[in-house]
C-alpha cells in the first residue's frame, strides 16, 4: 500500500477557501435582508394607502357600478400585468434652450413601485415628478436643477392612489445658451399578487363605508324630496284648479265684452242717425211741406 504524504481534506477553521466564501454569503444574506424588509414597507404603505382609500366624485357620480369596482378590484390576477415590470427609456434626448421636456407616464394599479435613473451629457438641468390625479396634483419631487451630469439621479417611490398620470419633467428653461442631452430610465413594477389582494379587501371596506352612508343620505334626502314633490303636485293641481276656473270666467268675460263691442257699434250709430233728425228733420216731412 502506498502512502500520501498530502495533508487529510478535512476543512480546518483557518481554510483560505472558507475564509472567502464566508463575506459572499454575508453579502448576500444582507440584500435578501435588505429586499425583505423594502418589500415590508412596500406591504405597509399599500396597506396604509388602501385603508384611506376614499372614491373619486367621479366614480360616485358614475350612473353605472362597474367604475367603482374596476378600481377597487385593481388588476386581475389572472393578467400578465402582474409581476411584469414596464420600463420606459431614452438615450440622449435632446432638450432645446428655454424650454421643457415631459415624459408622461399613466399608473392604474395602486402598490406599484416606480423607480428612476436620469442623467445628462456635460451640464446639469432642472428636474421634478409631479402626480396629476382627479383630485389634484401631487409634487412626488419637486423640481430643482440637479448635477445629472457628474452622477446618474435615482429615486423609488410608491403609487398608491390611482388612476394617476406621473409627470416626469427636464427643465432647461433657466439655459439661455446649452442645449441638454437627458437619459432616462423608468420601471414601474406592479404590486405583488399578496399585496394586491389584501389592497383590493381594504378599498373594498372603505368603499363600502363610502357608498353605505352615501346611500343612507340618499335616503333622507329622497323621503324629504318626496314630500316636496308631493306639496309642489298638490300645489300645482289647486293651481290648474283655479286656472280652469279662471279660464271659465274669462269665457264669460270675453263673451260680455264682444257682445258690448257689437252693441257699442250700433248705440253710436243710433246716436248719430237720432242727432241727425232732431237737427235736420225728417226726409218725408219735407217733402210734404
């Protein structure tokens, strides 16, 4: 038998290969930690943005459910849209002096997450994020030029109230004299199929709030609209009442004064024919004379 003097391939503490494993496995220990706990805020600000969810006039005023409750179910899951990020980007977009460019941007699911990387060739530029919704608009950053140009501008936030139109602008109206370059990248990742389906229950119960007491104000609102409609009909039929009535007298009344009319005609004829005799005489009196 022969022997190896090569030392036994148990591992010992000291190990060069240990040692360098031990800091990847560290690393990545800490993004899994770091992904869990965005993701456990991403949850907790959907949940917070879903518990005061309130509908839109708009959907209140619709004449039909279905408004409501499209948005209120959110995206189907059952969609490709879930779980598929949308990313919209451009290179070296050309921003004249004195003036803007928007990239809009239309968000329907409530819980997506929105992050952004812009950046410029050579100078800085003014840049901000507005939310446009029904009820207003929102600044999700306000607009301030930024140094793009050194080092890419980054951002995440979270959309919970939808439908909304993020505003995406690049200001060089402060340039009289360079022209800017952007570069953007923008990924609007929806929400994850947990999120979405405790979002959906939590718009549901307030929505549901919502439309309970609005129907419990109708319903004051109906009982006291029927009675005014109620004193307004008996109003009115006494009113047609008396206008039959009236028209009936006005018959009489319009009967008496044609009636007068005719007899007028002829008492002023009489008149003028008896003055005519007694100042005149009579035809056949002077023919016997």
């Amino acid at each position: 038998m022969v022997e190896s003097d090569d030392p036994p391939n148990d591992e010992s503490p000291n190990d060069d290969s240990a040692s360098s494993e031990q800091p990847e496995i560290t690393t990545a220990n800490g993004e899994a930690e770091a992904l869990e706990l965005e993701a456990r805020a991403i949850a907790q600000a959907m949940a917070s943005a879903d518990a005061s969810y309130v509908p839109s006039p708009s959907l209140l005023a619709a004449d039909e459910a279905e408004p409501l409750l499209s948005q209120v179910d959110g995206p189907s899951l059952t969609s490709d849209f879930i779980g598929n990020p949308s990313v919209y980007k451009a290179k070296a977009v050309p921003v004249a002096l004195r003036t803007k460019f928007d990239v809009p941007i239309h968000v329907t699911a409530g819980g997506s997450v929105v992050e952004y990387e812009i950046s410029t060739d050579l100078y800085d530029i003014g840049f901000g994020v507005t939310a446009e919704r029904e009820e207003g608009t929102t600044n999700v950053k306000d607009s301030a030029r930024v140094d793009s140009h050194v080092e890419p501008v980054t951002g995440k936030f979270l959309v919970g109230s939808v439908p909304c139109a993020l505003i995406f602008s690049f200001d060089n109206e402060y340039s009289w004299f360079r022209e800017k370059k952007v570069s953007y990248k923008i990924t609007v990742t929806p929400p994850k199929t947990e999120n979405v389906i405790k979002g959906r229950r939590l718009r549901a119960k307030k929505a549901l709030e919502v439309v309970s007491k609005d129907r419990h104000d109708m319903e004051e609102r109906y009982v006291i609209a029927s009675q005014k409609q109620t004193e307004l009909e008996e109003c009115i039929a006494k009113l047609e009442a008396e206008l039959t009535e009236k028209k009936k007298s006005l018959d009489v009344v319009l009967k008496e004064v044609g009636w007068l009319e005719k007899k007028t005609v002829v008492r002023e004829e009489q008149i003028k024919l008896l003055n005519h005799r007694l100042e005149k005489g009579w035809d056949d009196e002077k023919c016997e004379v």
